[in-house]
C-alpha cells in the first residue's frame, strides 16, 4: 500500500485558523484516509500539522489554507513534480481539505484512468479513459466524523458499469457512473481525440485545445472561466439544494 506524509498549514494572512481547529481537522482527516479511504483505494498517509512559518519537510505534501485563491482550485504539481493543494479558509475548511486530500492521494500527479463505457447518453457507449478524480461525482455530499465535516468519495465500483451494490462511500450515489446535479465528471475519448466533461448543471461539454492526458491536460482543454472545478466553497454556493451531510456509515 502507498503511503506519504501530508501536512496542513496555515497561509492566511492573520494567521486566522486556530490550531487547535486544525488538529482537530487533522485527526478526523487521520481516521478517513486509514479507515475509509485506505481499505477502498489502497492508499494512505500521516497527517500532520505545521505551524504558519514552517518550512515544509522535504516530501511532504502541502495543503495550504489561504484567504483566496491566486490561481485555480484543485491538486497541482511544483516545480519538483511535487503535488500540493490549496484551501480556502471559510465554512467548508474542512470539506475541501478532504476532498483535495483524498484526490492527492488517489492520483498524486494527475495522470491515473480507468477505461469504462461513455456515460454520455448521446455517444456510442465505446470505452473512454476516465481522470480519476475521487470526489468530484458527489462534490455536494459530507459526512462527519467526531463533528467534523469530510467529503465523500466514490469507490472503484462507481467505474464498473456493471457493478451491483455501492458506489461512493455513504451511499448516495444510485449507480455506477452517475453525477448528481452540482458535481462534475471529466474523461478522453480516444475515439475523437477530445477531452469530455458532464458539468453541474448536466450538460455534456467538449474540449478540443488540448489531447494532453494529464489533470493539467483536461484543465486546459476544457478551460472556459468556470469557477466550479475543484472548488468546493463555489459548487456549495451554487447548488445549496443538493448539499446533504450525513452521519459517518456504520
């Protein structure tokens, strides 16, 4: 099983988020990734925090929480090939540090597909290389643990067409390959050499700048100015009927 050292660190210009909330966000984040995440994706990491000035250890992944974001939301990589993440320091910290959390971990440098049949009702059905982005199909869905909100996430199931039972860890999710209204799904056909996307609000959008397949590769393709991707403070703005948090399963 992969594992790495994650650490959170505060970058707010005050200083704002106590430490104490912090740690607590850290130990909650520390039972996810081990109890959840780990036994689905085989995939798992130490959770730490830092202090506001401190320099990160040398392969230690960043979340940073910040004020606002310079650039766009979501996982990057550094100049060392290094994946780091930002989070917005406002009512969905701890939602956000989850979800960019459990993406890292998932798909360290943005270049991990899986093969299953285009969900698009309009395509042939052929077989598209979906990015595996483990929140982003139930991007308005939490659940909490010791009174900490996390994201959900979906399961390897949710990419088999096939598959009976769940797909994304609490349930919510009715079938494999679905997208609820506010979340988002991208993916490559190889057939027409385009980057796809069904968007939040359901439509099915094309990219055609750019056949890189990579994270970074599907952002610039399919780069119009929309703020939703990777950002969950927007997508909760936006679609606050379909938000639900829910109790930890089990």
């Amino acid at each position: 099983m992969d594992s790495w050292q994650v650490a959170l660190i505060d970058r707010t210009n005050a200083g704002a988020v106590p430490w104490a909330t912090l740690q607590q966000c850290a130990a909650a984040l520390q039972q996810q990734v081990d109890n959840d995440l780990a036994p689905a994706w085989n995939v798992r990491a130490d959770i730490s925090v830092l202090a506001a000035g401190a320099v990160i250890p040398q392969g230690t992944w960043a979340i940073e929480i910040v004020d606002s974001l310079d650039g766009p939301a979501g996982v990057h990589l550094d100049g060392q090939g290094q994946p780091y993440a930002e989070a917005v320091n406002d009512n969905q910290l701890s939602i956000t540090v989850s979800h960019e959390l459990l993406e890292m971990l998932v798909d360290p440098d943005g270049t991990r597909f899986i093969q299953a049949a285009d969900l698009d009702p309009y395509s042939g059905g052929q077989q598209v290389d979906y990015l595996v982005e483990v929140c982003d199909p139930c991007d308005v869905y939490s659940y909490m643990i010791d009174g900490v909100q996390v994201s959900d996430f979906v399961l390897p199931s949710f990419y088999d067409s096939n598959a009976a039972g769940q797909v994304d860890f609490i349930g919510v999710l009715t079938r494999p390959l679905t997208v609820s209204q506010g979340c988002y799904i991208s993916w490559f056909d190889p057939t027409d050499g385009n980057w796809h996307e069904q968007r939040p609000d359901g439509t099915f959008v094309i990219g055609t700048e750019d056949a890189d397949l990579s994270r970074a590769g599907r952002d610039s393709a399919l780069n119009d100015g929309t703020p939703y991707r990777h950002n969950v403070p927007v997508i909760y703005e936006a679609w606050p009927e379909e938000v639900k948090c829910v109790a930890r399963p089990g």
